[in-house]
C-alpha cells in the first residue's frame, strides 16, 4: 500500500501540460482540428483533456483519504471544506483577475456585473468534495454505486427536463435554465453564442463520477501492486468502458459540453487505458526518459501551474505595445504575449496553424521552466 507510483506523477503532469497547451493558441481562428472541443456531440483529443484531469484528482485522492480518515472525521471534513472552498474562491479570482481592463484609452475597474462564476478551477472543487464526500461515507463499493445512479440520473433529467425536439442540444439542454436562475445571465459563459455554462451547475453532477472512478483506479492499483494482473486487468476495464460508453452514445450522444454520461464512461475508458500503459512502461519496463521527466514537474505543482498559465496572459494584457492600425485607421495594440505570436512565431510558417502551435508549444516550455526550477528548488504549492 506504501508503493510510489511515479507513472500517476507523469499522468497527472501530462493532463496539465495538455491542458495548457490546448488554453494558450497563437490565435483562436488557426488551430489544428484535434486541438479544438467538438462543435457539440462527439469528442476530439482536446475533449479528454479535463476529464482525464478529474480522473487524476480522484488518483491522488485514494493516497490522501486514508491517511485523513486515520486522523479522525473532524480532520478530514475540514480539509475537503477548506480545499473545495480555495480552489472554487481561486477560480473566482481567475475569471475576474487582473480586475482591471482598458477601455478608450484608460484602464477601468471590471466590475462583478458580468463576471463568470463557474469555471475549469470550480468544476474541480465541486468535483472534489461532493466525490470525496460519497468515498467517505459511502466507502469503494457504495461509492461506484452511487456513481453509477448519477450517470443514470443525469440521464434521465436531461431526457426529462430537456426541452424542444432534441434535449440533447444547446437549445433544449434543460441545465442552461438552471443556471440561468441560480446565476443570472450575466455570469454565465456566452463562448456558444448564448449564455449557456460548459462548466455549469447541472453538468457539474456527472463530472464527479469521473473522479470516484479515478478514486477506485487508484485504489486498485495500490491494492495490487506492480505487476502484470494488474495492468491487464484495467486493460480490461477501459476496454469495456469505451465500448460502453460508445454503445450508450446512440441513445445519449457523447457531449464534452453538456458532460453526457456516456461521455463519462467512454472518457474514463480512455483513461484507465492511457494510465495503464504508463504504469507498463514505467512501473514494469522502468521506462523514465525525457517525456516522462518532462511531464513529471507537472504533475508536482499541478494546481499552481495551471492558475499561473490563466492568469499571466490576462495580467500582461494590460500591457499595451503598439502595433499596426486596423483597416479603419485605429491604434492596435499587442501584449507581449500577443507580439510573441505576431513577430516571432507567426512569421515562420506560411501555414498559420503551424504558427499558432509553435506559439502554444513555446508557453508550454516556458511554463514547463517555471515548474522544473520550482522542482530542482523543491517547492511545491500545496492547497
């Protein structure tokens, strides 16, 4: 049970490195199609990305949960409070930061009117606590069943409650009209056009299945130990949850955006299946080359370098160089961000997709020296 599994620490590093990359384009309108979310059903390489995130958070749970429920009830409610709330109250802080924008030439406070309230960050903290909430009490066995009986309530609201002839669609999702009444239009994401939540309050519910399944992946593993049973067996495991997942998906499409069950299962397949080909090559075949010491500082300050790569772009934009004027004469402005992409990165290809990579692949280096001087100083950022 005391093993160290270093593969968790490169599956956990690599979901955030993914993470920031697929965040940080040169430019929005030049990507690479497995780069991008699926317009609605389906799902794309970028799709997986969160959700294997929160199969992660659920991997790192089943080390921690033990050791608080030795220390007592008292202390292990107050640190699933305490993180939930830091983590949420972060997100907060993100999608408001840097609280200040310009506006005709002068910098003006932003103010809460129309900040959004969910995110990334708060789907990871609601995820979090209602998850470790249901372990606690629930303990493995009651805890898959209840994942099992959200994924089936979920889709049965969202069959009952949904409106028009689809409630699969943006239209007829019946979880837009919840947030709409609990938050206001707004503070919810418009990216579709509409005020409509990717992160919101009724898709949260499915979500946190992800990670009780990665709470029970993660149990396993420790449970049995290194060795070949283990790794055919969740070989097994995520093979039978794609096809599930695959199957379900003719009745309730596969949906990043609405976090359909069937996208629950079919992401947790994939899942297990990556995880159980790092545990092979680096737990059986000792495999530790430059990928997996590349991810690995990642997954050390997961948390940290992720609010970082949020919030240095929105905080350098109020940096404004001058840049060329727009076709109706008006002063343009870069960030330093922005006059990377322009001046160095967009300049070398032709193909601007191959530009707007470089430029997403340059962050990622960049925030991947931050993490690696962090872990060369051993300095983690605990939450």
């Amino acid at each position: 049970m005391n093993q160290r599994f270093y593969s968790l620490d490169v599956f956990r590093g690599a979901t955030v490195a993914l993470m920031i990359l697929v965040n940080n384009p040169g430019s929005w309108s030049h990507i690479y199609t497995p780069l991008e979310h699926a317009p609605w059903h389906g799902c794309t390489p970028t799709d997986v990305v969160f959700p294997f995130f929160l199969f992660a958070t659920g991997n790192a749970m089943s080390f921690v949960i033990p050791r608080l429920e030795a220390a007592g009830t008292n202390v292990l409610l107050k640190k699933i409070f305490k993180r939930s709330i830091i983590i949420f109250a972060i997100g907060i802080f993100l999608n408001w930061s840097p609280f200040l924008l310009w506006h005709d030439n002068n910098l003006n406070f932003k103010s809460w009117d129309n900040i959004r309230i969910f995110g990334v960050l708060q789907r990871i903290a609601l995820c979090y606590f209602f998850a470790s909430i249901i372990i606690y009490y629930f303990k493995t066995k009651g805890a898959f069943v209840m994942a099992a009986l959200l994924l089936l309530a979920y889709w049965m609201l969202c069959f009952l409650l949904g409106t028009g002839s689809d409630p699969y669609s943006l239209e007829g999702f019946w979880g837009t009209h919840i947030d709409r009444i609990f938050l206001g239009n707004n503070h919810i994401y418009k990216g579709e056009g509409v005020a409509f939540d990717p992160e919101g309050l009724a898709s949260t519910m499915p979500a946190i299945v992800n990670v009780i399944f990665g709470y029970i992946i993660g149990q396993y593993i420790q449970l049995k130990g290194k060795t070949f049973e283990m790794i055919s067996n969740l070989f097994v495991a995520g093979s039978v949850l794609i096809l599930a997942g695959l199957c379900w998906d003719a009745v309730f499409p596969i949906n990043k955006k609405i976090w359909s069950s069937s996208f629950v299962i079919y992401t947790t397949g994939l899942s297990i299946i990556i995880l159980a080909i790092m545990l092979h090559l680096i737990e059986l075949q000792k495999y530790k080359g430059i990928l997996s010491h590349f991810f690995d500082v990642f997954g050390k300050n997961p948390l940290f370098i992720f609010v970082l790569s949020g919030f240095l772009p929105r905080l350098l934009a109020l940096i404004r160089i001058p840049g060329q004027q727009d076709i109706n004469g008006r002063a343009v402005f870069l960030t330093p961000f922005s006059w990377l992409y322009e001046h160095i990165c967009k300049p070398v290809f032709s193909n601007l997709n191959n530009g707007s990579l470089l430029y997403a692949l340059c962050l990622l280096l960049f925030y991947w020296l931050i993490v690696y001087l962090l872990d060369k100083r051993r300095i983690y950022v605990r939450v």
